[in-house]
C-alpha cells in the first residue's frame, strides 16, 4: 500500500489553490478532511486528493522560456578497473542568443545526472561557462566513469537570467568491455583531430567531435574508435583490416558505399583507430556509418555503427 500526503499551496495566507506533495503531513494538510469518515468514504476522497494532487502539483517554465536546440552524443570506451569510460559531447548553440537584447556576455550552465533504473540519482555534474552573446556554437564535454549497467540520464542546458533552456532525459545501457575477445568502441564523429604522428595516447589527442552527426559532403569528416584485445602472431605483431561502410536508411537506390578498407599490423593489442572519409560520392541524407574490424591472427570480427547525416 502507498499512502500519498498532499498539502494546500498556500500564497498570501490563502491555501488551496493547487495541491502539492509533502513527504510527512505536517502544516495544513489534508488529512483533517479524512477524520471521522468511515471507510468507503475515506477511501474516495483519498482518491479525489491523489487525483487533484496529482494534476495540480506541476513545474511549469516561464511563457517566454525559449527551447535550445543542444545536439549531444554518447561515446563509451574501456576503462579502468572493469568500469566504462563514457564520454557525453553536447553543442551549446551560443549564436541564437543574439537574437535578443542584453548584456554582452552571458553564463551558460550545462549539467549531466545519472539514475539508477529506480530513480536514484547516483551522478550529478554541472559547469558554467562564459561566453560573448552571439558567438559561435560551442561545443563541450562530460567525462565520467560507470559499471556496465541500465541507468537514465539527463543532459540540461541553460542561459542564466535568460530565456534559452534544453533538457533531455534517456535511457542508456552502458556497455561492457571486459571480455577477452575482440571488441570495439563505440565511434566517434569529428569535425578535426589534433595530433602528432609518434602520439598514439588518447590522452594526447584532442578530437573536435560534432554531437549533431551533421557533416557536407564535400566535408571529409574523421571517425574515432578504440579496437580492444587483437591477439599477436608469432612475430610479435597484431594484423588487423578495418573496412568502413556507409549504408542509405531509406530503402532504394543507390546502395550502401564502401568508404575504405585498409590492413594493418603494429605491436599493440588494443590501438587507437582514426581516419577521415570521403563523402563525396553519397547523396543528401541520412546514413549508418559501419566499420567492421577483423583481427587477421586469431579470425576474429566486430562491428561498431554511428549515425550521421549529409547536408
């Protein structure tokens, strides 16, 4: 048995306008409403205030709240201890707020929340930034480790003292990489990396990933991905080939695209794969990237896949 407690709002000494939950009955509640009725009687108006409560106790934003168009993308790696690495990349569209009058600068607060499948908040990461009114997009991430596990997660993004407001709530089931086969990560989209030729550490990198998937198609964006567990061969060495495959989610002419197949080999069990791609050839729309990866020693193949659409 559940047993709801509601109170009257009380605004300038007058109480009742809207119900509101409470979590113990204290203060003007409505339980005085309940005493001396037997037990049918009771139990309806039990009903009635679960219904009014219910339906009056709401948030409600400001009418000139305006929505944000923020676009985000998850990306789960290996990480330490058998946990996950989970990477949360988000574009805060700076630029629209120029289209109203106010100071020069405003302070955009950006927050991240993980739930357990009960609602029990476990994670809670939020950061300010400053920024010039009407500069250009921004784009930024929240890094934070997980067990592999169903969780929800909430992604917000607001113009402090001002009107622009996003807010995003999903489920998300982290992913293991535990096991002792071949494995992939998931992919990355970006729209440059940053790198030296002798770094191989994703520490050293920096990816200037694009959370919306949306790329030109005289663009030649960059895929990322992390291959876990390549077994050596007798020299020492892994072989791997990794093919990458665009395929149309729109059922017709023309087919899926074959990007680039390249073989490789190197000393290390677990590299770093990027590589940018040519899109040229692809008509507008909306696609699958697919990179199949196999590892040449042991026979092994894995497939990873990303979204993206070409404008």
């Amino acid at each position: 048995m559940l047993v709801f407690h509601f109170a009257p709002t009380c605004i300038a000494q007058v109480c009742g306008v809207t119900k509101h939950f409470v979590p113990v009955p204290s203060g003007p509640t409505f339980e005085a409403s309940l005493a001396g009725l037997d037990g049918l009687d009771a139990e309806r108006r039990s009903v009635e205030f679960l219904a009014d409560g219910l339906s009056t106790d709401r948030h409600q934003w400001p009418s000139g709240t305006r929505h944000w168009e923020v676009p985000y993308v998850v990306g789960a790696f290996r990480g330490l201890e058998g946990r996950t690495l989970l990477e949360v990349y988000y574009k805060v569209p700076v630029h629209e707020t120029a289209r109203i009058s106010g100071p020069d600068s405003i302070i955009v607060e950006a927050g991240f929340a993980v739930h357990t499948q009960d609602w029990e908040r476990i994670r809670y990461l939020r950061e300010h930034q400053s920024y010039l009114r009407g500069a250009p997009a921004s784009v930024d991430r929240f890094q934070l480790d997980l067990p592999a596990a169903s969780f929800n997660f909430a992604l917000h993004a607001r113009v402090l003292d001002g009107i622009y407001l996003e807010a995003i709530r999903f489920p998300y089931e982290v992913p293991r990489f535990t096991a002792s086969g071949l494995q992939l990560s998931d992919i990355l989209l970006a729209d440059s990396i940053h790198t030296l030729p002798d770094q191989i550490l994703r520490e050293e990198m920096i990816l200037y990933v694009n959370p919306s998937g949306e790329f030109s198609r005289s663009a030649a964006p960059f895929v990322y991905l992390e291959i876990y567990n390549l077994r050596r061969a007798s020299d020492g060495q892994t072989r791997y080939r990794t093919a990458y495959t665009l395929i149309p989610d729109t059922e017709g002419p023309p087919g899926a695209i074959s990007l680039q197949t390249s073989e490789q080999r190197g000393p290390q069990e677990s590299p770093i794969s990027y590589v940018s791609i040519e899109l040229a050839e692809a008509s507008r729309g909306s696609y699958t990237l697919e990179v199949d990866v196999e590892d040449l020693v042991s026979g092994g193949v894995a497939q990873v896949s990303r979204s993206l659409v070409l404008k």
